[in-house]
C-alpha cells in the first residue's frame, strides 16, 4: 500500500501559521503520513519540523497522490492553494489564525484535534460553485480567460475617471451604468467584497451569481441575484479609458474600451473539507460578532457573570 500524502501551504510571513503547520507536520510524521510543501515554502516550514518529515511538491499537473490540502493562514491562503486544487479536485481544509474568515474550518489552537481527524478522515467534503470569466477585445477575440471563487470585478484604473459599461444578462441589456466598477460573486463571495459592496449575503450551498455595481451613477443600481445558468456580459463602452479586472483579487488583466466581459458558473467546484455540520447562520454571528440575546438578553448575562 503506498504511503498517504497530504499537501500542506502556510502564509509565510507569519510566525503562527509556521508553528501550527510545524505542529501538524510533525503529527503527520508520528502517523506515517508524508507531507507535501511548495519548493517556495520549504525552507520556512523545515525549521519547524522533524528532519524528514517534508517533501517537496512535485511541479506537476497530476495531484501527487495528495488526498487534502490542509491551508495554514486564513481565507486569502485558501483562494491561494485553490489555484492549485481545484483542477486536481483535491479538498482543501483550512485553519484560521484569527482573521474573520469563512472558508477556514479550525482555528490554530486546535491542531492536535486537525492531526486526529486527517489520520481518521474524520471530515465531510461540501461543494461550492465557482465562476469562469472569458475576456475579448473589440474585435472578439479571446485575449484572457481566468476563474474566481469569490468575485471577479471590472474596476476604473483611473481614479479621476468613471468607468463606462453596459451591462447584459444572457446577451440581453440590462443597464448601462458610469461606476467604479462591478462585481460577480459566487455565494462564496457574498460575505467577500461584495459584502462590503452592500450585496446581499447568500447561504453558500445555494448556487446563484450575485451582481453587484459599485458607487453606480444610475436610478437603477441595486444588487442582482441571478439563476447559476445565467450569463452576465459586460462591455467596456468606448467613452471609457482602461480598466482592470480582477479573479479574487489575485489575478487580473487590464481591458480597453471596446472589451467584452463574459462570466458564467464555473466548470470546476470548489471542495471544502469540514471537520463539523455547524450551520452557515452560526458562522456568521460568530465572525462578526452579531449581538443575538437583545438588550435585555445582555443586561441579565452580565449581572450573572457579576454575580
């Protein structure tokens, strides 16, 4: 039987993230579980562990025999190691180090209980929708395609200059908005960018796009929820000088006037491992602190802690 691998990546520019990936390295080592680490990441995370107890990630297209990615820094190193699982199908858990998040699963001071659940499997694996985005110049051909988990955004590159767009669901107008810029989410996302949008925040296992502009100059310019078989078309108009657009905030490309934006629900989803069914609606008042006893509710509980 050939040894199991998991694929490990860490934010390396904090300290916490290296010793709690040290932490779960080595009880992956104790358990015979080889551990797999960027070539970029290695020498960091070597210090932290037993002597052995690293390889490094193979550069090729396959998975590398790697049945999770376990994420050590938050929701941004998630929509990193992504890039690298989504086409290898492969779950990716991660482990928050005390940022508000909604993709990671654990916090850092429970790495002994993530150590136990890996070597037991002791997870379930939830699927979330992705979005493709196709990008074509004014004479129609494709010069960019990416993917987001999140959003992608169409924003100004000018500070001083609005960007022009009009705006189509499944190839009909819908608007034409002067704006800083628009956003398709994925539900994902909801609680992303879009979120500080004043988009709506969709519960994650729904599948929809949400389409929201941003500081649009027009009557109608509210959020959209569309069905996940829509197709949202944008067009740079020809008033508009350069814009860029952005893949969750990690890969982007600059669009002239004249460009056309097409986004749809993604080929790939993404698979988030959970090591607990604990509902959407719980993780949002405990990311954001939403007061849920009322006034009263508050006052009482204080009294009983003063007691």
């Amino acid at each position: 039987m050939s040894k199991r691998r998991v694929t490990v990546t860490v934010h390396p520019g904090r300290p916490a993230a290296l010793a709690a990936a040290g932490q779960f390295i080595g009880g992956m080592h104790a358990h015979g579980v080889e551990c797999l680490v960027a070539a970029s990441d290695i020498d960091l995370v070597a210090e932290h562990v037993p002597e052995g107890s690293v390889i490094s990630l193979p550069e090729t297209p396959d998975a590398a025999g790697s049945e999770l990615v376990v994420v050590f820094g938050g929701d941004g190193n998630i929509l990193r190691a992504a890039e690298w699982a989504l086409p290898r199908d492969v779950p990716v858990l991660g482990v928050n180090l005390g940022h508000v998040g909604f993709l990671a699963e654990l916090e850092s001071s429970e790495v002994e209980d993530l150590v136990r659940r890996v070597i037991e499997r002791d997870y379930e694996v939830e699927e979330r929708m992705t979005i493709d985005l196709t990008v074509r110049d004014p004479s129609g051909q494709v010069v960019w395609e990416s993917f987001a988990i999140n959003e992608c955004s169409v924003e100004k590159l000018a500070r001083e200059r609005m960007l022009e767009v009009l705006v189509r669901i499944d190839q009909r107008p819908l608007s034409r908005w002067a704006t800083d810029g628009v956003l398709v989410a994925t539900p994902t996302g909801s609680t992303a960018y879009a979120f500080s949008a004043h988009g709506p925040v969709i519960w994650p296992d729904l599948s929809a796009l949400l389409l929201v502009p941003l500081s649009a100059h027009a009557l109608f310019n509210r959020p959209l929820v569309l069905s996940d078989r829509s197709i949202v078309g944008i067009e740079v108009l020809p008033a508009t000088p350069s814009g860029v657009i952005w893949c969750d905030g990690r890969r982007s490309c600059e669009v002239t006037a004249g460009s056309t934006i097409e986004v749809r629900a993604g080929s790939y989803r993404l698979r988030l491992a959970r090591t607990s069914e604990q509902p959407f609606v719980h993780r949002l008042v405990r990311k954001f602190g939403l007061p849920v006893d009322g006034w009263r509710g508050a006052a009482e509980r204080d009294q009983a802690h003063a007691r």
